[in-house]
C-alpha cells in the first residue's frame, strides 16, 4: 500500500517531513500575525510554540531531518536543512523587506536570532530544562530589547 501511495519508502519520508513543515510553518505565521511587529516579537513568539510539550516530537522529527540533510545528502531529506534555514528567516521577517533586497543588517540580526532559537532548541530537547534554556531566550532578548521595547521578556516559558 504504501509503494502505491508514495512510491518508495523514501517518497514517504519525504510527504511527512513536507506534512510536519507545513503544520510548523502555518502555525508559526499565525503566531507571526498575533505577535506584533518586530523580529524580537516574533522570536518570542517562535520560542513560546518551540517549549511547548506536545510539539516535542515533531521537533525531534526536524532535528532529525535537519542532520541526516546534512550527512546524507542524497537521501529522502535531501535539502532540508538548507530550506529550512530559508523557511525559519521566512518566518522571522514576519512580512519585512524580500531577502534579496533586504538591509545585510536585518538579515544578520535574523541569522542570530534563528541561531538562538536553534541552539536553544536543541538544548532544550537534550535536557527537557524549559525554564534554563528559556531563561537564556529571555536573556537575548532583553539584551535586542532597545531595537523592540514593547517585548516582554519576561513572560517566556
């Protein structure tokens, strides 16, 4: 059944890592819609879907995704990492100017915060420590807090 619906294991693969993109990148652009204006809105935002519980696994399935891209990169996940970078800056502009006409430093202060989120994500899913790696979100942004002062860092999980 799966050979006639997908063609392949790897065609299978391939459906579900483009399914659990696609329900991350629609939740997060109606999180971009709700948070505000400003990349520091939308990282706050980002940070508060990425601790939550029940979106672990699907979190654990991009991890992995991710890596695999990278190591093998002819296999079904083939350019995911690197079209995922593309999607997560995507969705940090939250609407702002197209990349490629973009000021280079509102694309270096999305490639930090995307480098943030990532890097707090990855310890967040090694240890399960919400509350030190959020603190460490919280940080971040109270230090980006004079770009966009209306962000409550401290209300961060």
């Amino acid at each position: 059944m799966l050979l006639f619906l997908f063609g392949s294991k790897d065609g299978l693969v391939r459906e579900l890592l483009a399914k659990a993109r696609a329900d991350e990148l629609g939740y997060l652009a109606r999180e971009a819609a709700a948070s505000g204006d400003g990349l520091d809105a939308m990282v706050a935002a980002t940070w508060r879907w990425l601790a939550e519980e029940p979106v672990r696994p699907l979190l654990t399935l991009w991890t992995e995704a991710y890596g695999r891209s990278l190591v093998e990169p002819d296999g079904p996940w083939s350019g995911f990492a690197s079209q995922s970078v593309a999607d997560w800056l995507d969705v940090l502009a939250g609407g702002g100017p197209a990349p490629a006409t973009e000021d280079p430093d509102l694309a270096a202060n999305r490639t930090l915060a995307l480098a943030v989120l990532r890097g707090c994500l990855l310890d967040l899913l090694a240890t399960g420590d919400t509350d030190r790696v959020g603190a460490a979100i919280g940080r971040y942004l109270r230090l980006t807090a004079a770009e966009s002062p209306g962000v409550d860092a401290q209300a961060l999980p």
